[in-house]
C-alpha cells in the first residue's frame, strides 16, 4: 500500500511501498512541483528503482530551474539505498 500528500506548507509524505506500481500516484504529485520542497520519508518503508527515477526526474527538472527537492526522515536502510545508487551526492538529504 502507499499513500503520497502534500501539506498546506509544500512538504510531500510518502507512506508505504513506492514501487512500480505505485509510481504513477507519485508522479501525479511530482509533476504538480514548480519550486523546492521537502519530501518526508518518514513512514516511507520501501523504495523500488522505479521510485528513484521519479525523483531523480523531478530532481532534474527542478535544478535545472534553480530549485530542488531536500529529503528528510529516511530510515537507515533507505538512506544505504540512496548512497549506494550516488543518490546522496545528487540530493539534499537532512540528518
């Protein structure tokens, strides 16, 4: 299951399995970004390839418009996966 929301204040939470199942109800969100924000990794359990390549895309397009996103609240194991993939060099990731 997953759930994705964006608050009065911007920030995007995740909450569940982002897979590739799910990517499409996550990029109905992303593409609706025009500016920086945060994204609350919190209740976030799982993230497939096809969730970092949402971000990544979002990412992408976000800096490349002078903004981006920063990530806050990842869990241990999905903080692993984003510095494995490089994903901490090319993110904002809040400790």
């Amino acid at each position: 299951m997953f759930e994705i929301k964006r608050n009065e204040n911007g920030t995007i939470s995740l909450n569940g399995r982002l897979d590739a199942s799910q990517v499409d109800a996550a990029r109905a969100v992303f593409n609706q970004v025009k500016e920086s924000c945060e994204v609350d990794f919190a209740e976030l359990s799982y993230i497939s390839s096809a969730g970092l390549g949402l971000l990544f895309g979002t990412q992408k397009r976000l800096v490349d418009g002078g903004g981006g996103l920063t990530l806050i609240n990842l869990s241990p194991h999905i903080r692993e996966i984003f510095q494995i993939a490089g994903f901490d060099n090319i993110f904002e990731i809040a400790y």
